[in-house]
C-alpha cells in the first residue's frame, strides 16, 4: 500500500540520519582526543539530527484521554476513539514535515493542521477533562509547521481557540489551557527555529572553510604556473642562445649557460618562497630579468620608467605583468623590439608591454602553444587581469594599430589587497 511504502520510505531516512550522525561523532571522539593530546582547540559537537522522534513524545499528554476510554468514562467510546487515532495520526503527519522546508510549507501540512484543529475542538468541547490538553499538542504542531511571519497571529488564533473551546467546561479556568498552548506554540517554534539556525550557520562555515582552501589552493596553482612558466621560457630561450653561440664563441655561450645556472637558482629560492606564501616580486628585478631574456631571444628591449615609487604591493603586481609579457613576446611574437613603459602619478600608475611582432592573432607565432588574441582568455594574462581588478585596476591586451602587440596594466599607486590575497577564481586553461 502506498502508505505502508512512505512509513518505510521515512523509516529508511531516520535511520540513515542516525548512521551519519554515529559516523560524525566518532571523528568528533577522535578529533576531541587528537586536540587534548596536542593541546589544540577541542572541535565543537554534532548535535543529533533534527527528526520528528523530538515532538512524537509529546503525544504522551493524551494518555488520560486513552485512559478514559479503557475504563469507560468516556461516552460514545468509538467515537473518542476514532478521533483519538485521527489526531495522533495527523500529529505525526505534521511532525514528520516540519523539518523539511518545502514540506512544512505545502499546502498538504497546513490542511492537516486546520483539521487537527477540528478535531481537538470536537474531543476537547465534547469531552472536556483530559482531552482539553490535545490543544498544548495543537499548539506543538502549530509552532513546528509554521515557523515564520505567520507563526505570531497563528499561535494567538490557536491560543484563543483552545481557551474560549474549554471555558465551556472549566469556566475562567480554560484561559490556562489557552496560556499553555499559547507557551507550546512559541516556545517550540523558537527552539526549532534556533535549531534550524545553528544547522545553517555551522553549513556556511563549513562551506566557508572549504572555499578558502579551494581559493588558497587557486592562488598557489596560480602563482607556481607564472612562476615555472615564466622561468622555464628564460631557460628554453638562454638554452637556445648557448646552443648557437657555441660553434663560434665558446666564451659567450658560457655566459648563457652561467645565466641558466643563475636563473635556474633564483628559481628554486622562488619556488621554496611560493611554497611559504612570503614571495613578493619586484618591479625593478623584473624589469631587469626582462632586458636580460629579451637580449638572449634576439628582442631589443626599450625600458623606461618614470614617476613616484610605488607601494610594494603595486611593484608585485606589476612584476607580474612585466613577467608574463615578457614571456609572451619571446614564445609567440616573432619580434625584433619589445618597448617597456612605466609611468604614474600620485594616483594611477600604468605599465605597457609593447612588440613589433608579425604575430596579432594569424597564427604565425614561433611557439607551439599558439598565436597570441585579443583578449586575455586561455594564457596566463587571464589570472592577471583577475588580480588587478581585485585590486582595483585594469588590464587590456591586443594587436596594436601601428602593429604588434601590446599588454597595457593600470593600478592605484596603492593597490587594495596584497599580491597573495588576491581573488581565487576559476582555473584557467593550460
């Protein structure tokens, strides 16, 4: 039957409910244990999950109605009876939806409960006694389903129900059944409330801690990419260099292979600072690895800079630019001269990488990973222009109209965050 399948169906759910909570404390057991050997701050406790089994004991305020009807007291026994078995059915109905969100607000929970009303307003009116405490239970079930701007005027309707239903009985004294069910409804909505609450708090902050990880993690993959894809370029290139020097000056391509040695260090000390999160480029060293690449890859490099100096986060972004630039024009440009600019002011600072290549998106680049586009998607720029604009600036790069290519950077002259806080984002593409 199809109500048999849905009591099974709610079953399996409580039960795998109470296996997850099992599960999360045991790893609370054992992280409590991990932080008292080390003296480590004590993890907070899972609480048991929020399930209906909480509000079914309640149901234990109508034994005296079930009491009277064994001992016949109760008049027109099957029908006391009949609406016992109602009431607590639709309870339970009730209790079962109020944990889920979308249930407790369907339309089927709030027919429910307007016939649990009838029904305790008949058995309460009809039998008085220990039947008025079914409107506590109303009142229980009220405050579980309708948690939010409708819980105030229903828990007063209800309230004022239960209590003009048993002054027919008890006279000024039903103003206490209506006080107690006026109690159960708020105090039940608050705490679930609550409940509910803490649930979703611990949920961000868990969700919180996971996005740092993740951002961090970005941040480091990021940075290690620039870094080694940078560093590996100068290497290829002064490889290159040796390679040709060579057969006809031995002495120059010592040089280069000394330039390799000093590059493949400094990149090793790189890496071990990327590693620790202390790495800060600078400008001025960029600036000089650049002209010392440029001139290994055969490129004229024109540097010129001008302006007030800059805040050391501002240098470490525009490090980077200069860094990645640089290393596109010796992979994709093919070109002969490469014009690196740098001025500012007391607010704006700009940075403009700028080549003479014959590569502007045709495909005639030298490298194998492709021809550089307009744009910024799919190369190492993307991940710069994230960060600039973290830090409140821009970036831009394409084919020039005198032509070749041209990267331009702009940034307060105090950028708003520093280089290793910059925004995470989506991975780029490699």
């Amino acid at each position: 039957m199809y109500w048999m399948r849905g009591v099974r169906s709610r079953l399996r759910e409580w039960q795998a409910e109470q296996e997850r909570w099992k599960a999360d404390m045991r790893a609370f057991r054992a992280s409590e244990k991990e932080a008292r050997r080390t003296g480590a701050k004590v993890p907070e406790q899972p609480g048991p999950p929020p399930t209906a089994f909480s509000l079914v004991p309640w149901l234990l305020m109508g034994l005296g109605a079930f009491s009277n009807l064994f001992q016949g007291k109760t008049p027109n026994p099957w029908v006391g009876g009949l609406g016992l078995l109602a009431f607590n059915s639709l309870y339970i109905y009730v209790s079962t939806r109020a944990f889920v969100k979308e249930k407790r607000q369907a339309v089927s929970t709030r027919v429910a409960l307007a016939l649990m009303a009838v029904i305790t307003c008949g058995l309460a009116g009809g039998y008085g006694g220990s039947w008025e405490l079914f409107f506590p239970l109303l009142g229980l079930a009220t405050g579980a389903a309708l948690r939010g701007e409708h819980l105030r005027w229903a828990g007063a309707a209800v309230a004022t129900l239960a209590g003009a239903v048993t002054a027919g009985h008890d006279g000024w004294n039903g103003l206490n059944i209506g006080y107690a069910t006026w109690i159960s409804t708020m105090v039940t909505a608050a705490i679930l409330s609550l409940s509910e609450a803490v649930r979703e708090l611990r949920a961000a902050r868990e969700q919180l801690a996971h996005q740092a990880v993740e951002k961090e993690r970005l941040r480091f993959s990021r940075d290690l990419h620039d870094l080694l894809g940078h560093t590996m370029s100068v290497i290829v290139v002064k490889s290159e260099a040796a390679r040709r020097l060579a057969p006809r000056d031995m002495d120059a391509a010592l040089a280069q292979i000394t330039d390799i040695e000093s590059v493949g260090r400094q990149a090793l000390t790189e890496i071990r600072e990327a590693v620790t999160g202390y790495r800060e480029g600078s400008l001025g060293t960029e600036l000089d690895r650049a002209r010392s690449v440029l001139d290994a890859a055969g490129v004229e490099p024109v540097v010129g800079r001008s302006g007030a100096p800059l805040a050391p986060q501002t240098e470490a972004l525009l490090g980077w630019v200069v860094r990645e630039a640089v290393t596109n024009v010796v992979r994709h440009s093919g070109a002969t001269r490469c014009e690196i600019t740098v001025d500012g002011n007391a607010e704006r600072v700009r940075l403009t990488v700028a080549d003479n290549g014959t590569d502007n998106g045709t495909g005639t680049g030298t490298a194998d990973e492709g021809p550089r586009r307009e744009g910024v998607g799919g190369t190492g720029l993307k991940g710069l222009t994230e960060r600039l604009a973290a830090a409140g600036g821009s970036l831009r790069a394409g084919p020039s109209p005198r032509g070749g290519f041209t990267v331009a950077a702009e940034l307060p002259a105090e950028a708003m965050e520093l280089l290793t806080s910059a925004a995470a984002t989506e991975p780029r593409e490699r």
